[in-house]
C-alpha cells in the first residue's frame, strides 16, 4: 500500500489544476480533490497494481464532480462564497491577464462535457484514450467533444456570442 499511497501523492498538484479549471474557485477544487483522495483511499482494494492511478484519480473525480453538479441542480438557491485571495505572489503583465480571465470565462461558458474534454487534453495532456476512460466515453466522443469545445472557445475568445453554422451540402 506505500507504493499506491505514494502513486496518489504524486497525483496531487494533477488534480489541483484539473479541479481548480473544472470548478473555478480555489476552495470548491480543494474541497473536490480531498473528496477525490477519500473516496480512492476508501476503494484503494479497486485499483489495480500496474494501472495507471492518474486515469483511476480522474475518473473519480470526474463521477464525483457529476454527481455534485446533479445535486446542485435538485438543490438550488446556494450560493459559493467568492474566493478573492491571491494564489501567487507575481502578477503576469495586464495583456496576460486579460487573456487568462476571458480564457476563464470562455470556458465556464462550455458546456461541462466539453469543458471536461477540453482541460483533460489540453491542460492534463492525457490522451485521447485515457481521456475516453476518464469520462466513461468512446474515443470519437472524445474527438468530436474536443473539437466542439476548441471550436466554441475560439468563437469564445473571438467575442461571438452564438455559435456560427456550418452549411453542408
């Protein structure tokens, strides 16, 4: 078991940044990725020696943040206290800035299955197959939710409100 408690512990910081994207708020992340680490503790008899922890800690995060956006559509009227401390001591340049919050914007935009495949592949660098594993999906899900998603982020970016169509012969 120290060799799997250490495979999670090096998971840490992975789950940090996926959680923080997934989630906005530095204290929901925390609070997801704890959940996160209890309940693979709690099951560590499931996960098998020589697989992969990483794609094993995501999908149960992924359940997991589901299963609370479920809830909190059965249970509205809560309202997540804003998290405005600092994380870092630097600041990047004004332009920089500017950029990482309409990034952020644009993707809370999203819709969560595309937001989900989006930060997987190009915030995690999984792969098209461990990002079908997370998210319990084909890989031409992944694909085509991937595609969508980048699609709508640059409409995002780009200022369009509504999504261009396509016409196709």
């Amino acid at each position: 078991m120290d060799e799997l408690k250490d495979l999670i512990a090096e998971q840490i910081p992975r789950l940090r940044r996926y959680a923080r994207a997934l989630v906005g708020g530095r204290a929901q992340a925390d609070d997801l990725v704890q959940d996160t680490l209890e309940r693979g503790w709690a099951r560590r008899h499931l996960w098998r020696r020589g697989s992969d922890p990483r794609a094993w800690l995501f999908t149960i995060m992924h359940n997991l943040h589901v299963n609370q956006v479920r809830g909190r559509v059965r249970a509205p009227g809560l309202t997540p206290l804003e998290d405005n401390a600092p994380e870092h001591a630097w600041r990047p340049a004004a332009e920089e800035a500017l950029i990482v919050r309409d990034l952020a914007r644009a993707l809370e935009q999203l819709p969560p299955e595309y937001r989900e495949t989006v930060l997987l592949i190009g915030l995690e660098q999984m792969s098209y197959q461990e990002a079908a594993e997370v998210l319990g999906v084909p890989v031409g899900t992944v694909m085509s939710r991937l595609a969508r998603g980048r699609e709508r982020l640059r409409a995002l970016m780009s200022g369009q409100t509504q999504p261009t169509l396509r016409r196709v012969k």
